[in-house]
C-alpha cells in the first residue's frame, strides 16, 4: 500500500471504501465473527484509521445499514416511471429491487439478517426502510384500486407484498440459477393475478426486455 497514495484519497472517498468492505465482512460473516482487524485489512487502511472515521463497531455497523437501505430504498424508486399504471409501476419496483438484492448479496444480508437480529437500534434502521417500502407499495395499490379496498385492508396488502418480496430475495439469493427477473415474475403472478388466478391458468406477463 502506498501511504502518500493513502494519505492524499479524500476522506469521503476512504470513508466509503471502509464501508464497502464492512459491508462485505459483515454481510459474509455476521456481526459477532466480523472484527474490526478484518475490516481494516480488507479496506487496505490501518484498524486506528477505522476507528478514527467511523469510531466504534456499532457505529459502523450502523453506517453500514444506513447507506446499504438508502442505495435499495432508490434502486427502487429510480426503477419506477410513475407516468406507467399501475401494474407495469409494480413490476418495475420489483425488478429494481430484485435486480439490487441479486447484486449486492452482502448488503442485503447486513439489512435482512445481520441488522434485525443484533439489537434494537440496527433493527430501528430497517424498520425506517421498510416503512417507505410499504408506503411506497399502498399507494401502488390504491391507485390501481382506489374503490376495491379500505385503507387498513391496502396497508394490510402493502405489508404482505412487502414481506413476501423479502423472503423471496433472502431464497432467491441463496438459490442457484434463480435470476431477479424470474423471482420478481413469481412474486407480480401472485400478488396481482393472485392464487386463484394462477390455478385457473391465468398469469400475469412480464413485459419484453
């Protein structure tokens, strides 16, 4: 390592490369197993630098957390045209979020595992994040049927479609050959043809391309 190539990098620009091998670590190993000694390694910068910018594990687990929810939370909505309707604005949120959990497999299991099993801060980060996923998801639904459901039973929608689409990442991730475009096709036939639908042989299609 270079120290005058080190010690001439903007520090947003090593904060970020310390975070990005966080993420890795964490997301690889867990909480608990990921040490501060590893980190610094993997980000080609000394344990006290770490310490220095990002001053303890805790705090930067929960950068880690922070940065990994806003980069899904808007791969989400930049993957959306809201000028679509409704179901084609669906689809496109769970391609786009699919698609990011495919690529970024450590940052998704430092959001979906490790934050909500190691205490109720890092989980109070997720929690955020999730909310404007279902916030996000409610008004899909209600403007694609704004007479069909009450208010409760659409939040009640927005949090099962939600959960589902969580899950489905968590096995999709975990499963060989499984692509974003195929687990967000499983997903859009059962939240908008429905089950019932899918038995009678009517699915919905995905657009080309």
């Amino acid at each position: 390592m270079d120290p005058v190539k080190t010690k001439r990098m903007p520090r947003a620009v090593r904060e970020q490369q310390m975070l990005d091998a966080a993420v890795r670590i964490f997301g690889q190993r867990g909480y608990m197993a990921a040490s501060m000694d590893d980190i610094a390694e993997v980000a080609g910068v000394s344990k006290p630098l770490v310490y220095l910018y990002l001053h303890s594990k805790d705090e930067l687990f929960s950068a880690c957390i922070r940065r990994e929810a806003r980069a899904l939370i808007s791969a989400v909505r930049s993957g959306v045209d809201p000028s679509l309707p409704a179901d084609r604005r669906l689809w496109d949120g769970l391609l786009a979020f699919f698609t990011h959990t495919a690529r970024h497999p450590d940052g998704w299991s430092v959001l979906h595992v490790q934050a909500r099993t190691h205490g109720d801060a890092f989980a109070a980060e997720v929690t955020a994040m999730r909310a404007e996923a279902v916030a996000f998801v409610t008004g899909l639904i209600a403007e694609a049927a704004p007479e069909a459901y009450p208010e409760r039973e659409t939040a009640g929608l927005a949090q099962s479609l939600v959960g589902a689409a969580e899950s489905l990442a968590a096995w999709a991730n975990a499963t060989p050959g499984v692509t974003a475009r195929q687990a967000a096709a499983t997903l859009m036939n059962f939240a908008w043809a429905g089950l019932g639908g899918l038995l009678e042989g009517r699915a919905w299609s995905p657009p080309q391309g």
